[in-house]
C-alpha cells in the first residue's frame, strides 16, 4: 500500500518527507496548544513538557508498526465524491462500504485516526489512567498537526503530480526549521466541540485548500533560485507561505486544546491531582497565582505559596520557549513568597511565568505592553 507498504528501502527514503511539521514542528504545535487552555484546564500545564517532548513519537512508530504510516495521512482528493461535492464518507464503516477496505488504507486513514486517538484520551481520562492519558494526547497532538499539513491531506503529497518534486520535505522541515522563530501566535481559550467527527471533517476540507497554496509557493522560489539549499530559495519559499502557514500552526495547537478539552468533559471532567495518581508533575506542593497587574506595562507581582521546602525555580519565558530571566533560583521555606519582574529589555507581548519546585510544574500567561 501506498506510503505504507513500500519496500524498506523506499520507506527509509520516503520517511524524510513523510514527517509532517518535522519534530521542530510538531514540538512547536503541541508546546503551544497551552497558549489555548482556558481556565478549567490549568493543570493539564503540567502535561506540557511532555506533550513537546513525544510530539513525534507517532512517526517513530513507523519503523516498527506497518499500520502506523497510513494513519499520518488522506488523499481525500483521491474521492470521486470529494472532488464532485468536498466531502467524502466520515466514518471510517462508510467508507469502506463505499470504497473497501484496500481503496480507503491506501488512500490513508489520518481522520479516523484522531477520532480513534481522541476516543482512548477519553476513556484512559474516564479511568483516571493519566499515565497513559498523556500518551494518548501527544498522539492526538502529532495526528491533529499532520491534518493540517497541507501536503498530508492530498494525493500530490510531494509534488510529483506538479512537477515540484521533493516540496513536501522543503516546506515542511527545511523551510521550517530556517524560520521556527517567526511562527508567533497567541492562542484564544478551548471550547468544546459538540460533534468531533464533523470538526476533524471540517478542518481537513478547510485545509485542503492551501494544497494550492504551496505548490504556488514552491513555483515562485524557484525562480528566484535554483538551488533549494539556498538562502534565497528558502527566504521566497517562506515570503510566499507564511500568510496560511502561521495559521494553520495556531489552528492546529488549538484543536488539540479543545480536543483534549472535549475528552476531559466526556470523561466527567476528573480531577488530575486526586490521590492515586502517580506523575510527580501532577501532585501539587505549590500554588502559583496569578501575576498582578496583569496586563501591565512597568512591573508586575509574582506571589506564590509553597506547602513545604522546596527548591524554587520561577522563569519568564517568551513565547518561542526561551528563558527571558529568572526571577528565583534557590531552596524556600514553606509559606507565602513573592517577587517583582521589571521587564525593561525585552519587546511588548506574552510571555509565560513558569514555576518548578521539582514536584510541580505551573505556569501562567503575561501580557506586557511596556516594551521597546
């Protein structure tokens, strides 16, 4: 089958461009999916280190799981229907029944494998599995990032159908990977979604429409260069696609916000520090408020309560992950504590107030509008 069932050779050759995002991407999309946790979802901060660190772990799979592959993608314009109508069949039992079984595998399944991933968060979220729960959300992170991949939702998934051969691995990792540091957004809270089959559905066909978009961007850096190694190549690449591209990453770790928000709230929206549950970054001994004034524009306050001696690490970090000052770096006693930031090198715009005691992990989101 198609992408799946290639020889080895071919798989080990194709795997560079078969990564959606590239690990800096989905790092990135799955990171910043905390940007839109609204506030019932204020422990699940502490999910987010993990969330960045497995973001990839779905397509190291790959090499050892012969269904995993078709799981990362869908030629939804491979559908008669799809290119009659824009839709096709949404549950996986339809299509098949219209299509069979080889048609839609090889065709890729990427939708039904978020609704299948979604389902288990769910359900291990209902058995207050945590452990595994995590799990389960950093592949729903990775499988929500590949359906809004352009490239990953069309049958011309490398260019080969358009004469621009190889632009699934320039655009998605070498483009990226030159240009993580200008894909800035700010998220906007979590809903929930009422019908999670029709979401899927309705951000694939949103997104299939940039499929276009990047052959387009791929035709106008060729004529500014040759060589796609190139910084020009690169640099027009990015001028022609960072107008969808940022968005379509800001989509993407929103959807995965209100995913796992949904699945929290199927799952009787359980309490993830109840006694029994065994992640250390989920038993609280420390209570981060939140900073005070909020907007601001000079200084802010920082207060915290420690429930024991803990040595204290309190950041600000902007929006890319980098530490921007460290306000605490040293043992406190139990009790109430607090500090000022005055923020008087750095730009205007949300940074994150992260406080690690070793057991916990919080954080909370700062606005400053006082910068050069």
């Amino acid at each position: 089958m198609k992408k799946t069932f290639f020889s080895s050779f071919l798989l080990l050759a194709l795997s560079v461009f078969l990564i959606s995002w590239g690990a800096t991407g989905h790092s990135k999309i799955s990171e910043s999916s905390s940007l839109s946790f609204n506030s019932q979802m204020q422990d699940f901060l502490a999910w987010v280190d993990f969330l960045r660190d497995h973001a990839s772990d779905a397509d190291y799979r790959k090499d050892s799981d012969p269904t995993e592959g078709m799981k990362h993608y869908i030629d939804i314009d491979s559908y008669p229907e799809f290119v009659a109508t824009g839709t096709i069949p949404q549950t996986l039992d339809s299509a098949i029944a219209l299509h069979g079984i080889a048609f839609v595998e090889d065709n890729g399944i990427l939708p039904w494998a978020i609704e299948r991933t979604f389902d288990s968060l769910r359900n291990s979220m209902q058995r207050h599995d945590f452990t595994k729960a995590q799990f389960f959300a950093a592949d729903l992170g990775h499988y929500v990032a590949d359906g809004h991949m352009p490239l990953h939702i069309t049958k011309n998934y490398n260019g080969q159908l358009s004469g621009n051969t190889g632009i699934h691995s320039r655009y998605e990792s070498t483009m990226i990977n030159g240009h993580i540091g200008e894909i800035i957004y700010t998220g906007e809270d979590a809903t929930e979604i009422i019908n999670v089959n029709q979401y899927i559905f309705d951000y694939l066909y949103a997104n299939f429409i940039y499929c276009d978009s990047v052959i387009a961007a791929d035709n106008y850096a060729k004529t500014q260069s040759s060589s796609y190694s190139s910084a020009a190549y690169k640099n027009a690449l990015w001028a022609k696609s960072k107008s969808f591209t940022v968005p379509l990453y800001e989509r993407a770790s929103h959807a995965l916000a209100a995913l796992i928000y949904t699945a929290w709230l199927q799952a009787g929206s359980p309490s993830l520090l109840e006694s029994g549950i065994t992640d250390p970054l989920s038993i609280s001994n420390a209570f981060l408020e939140q900073n005070q004034p909020n907007p601001f524009s000079a200084s802010t306050h920082i207060s915290f309560t420690l429930k024991e001696n803990a040595k204290v690490l309190l950041q600000v970090r902007d929006i890319n992950g980098s530490t921007v000052a460290t306000l605490i770096n040293k043992t406190l006693p139990a009790g109430n504590q607090s500090c000022e930031w005055v923020p008087d090198t750095v730009a205007s715009g949300l940074y994150y107030l992260v406080l690690n005691t070793g057991k916990y992990i919080q954080v909370k989101k700062m606005v400053y509008s006082g910068g050069r």
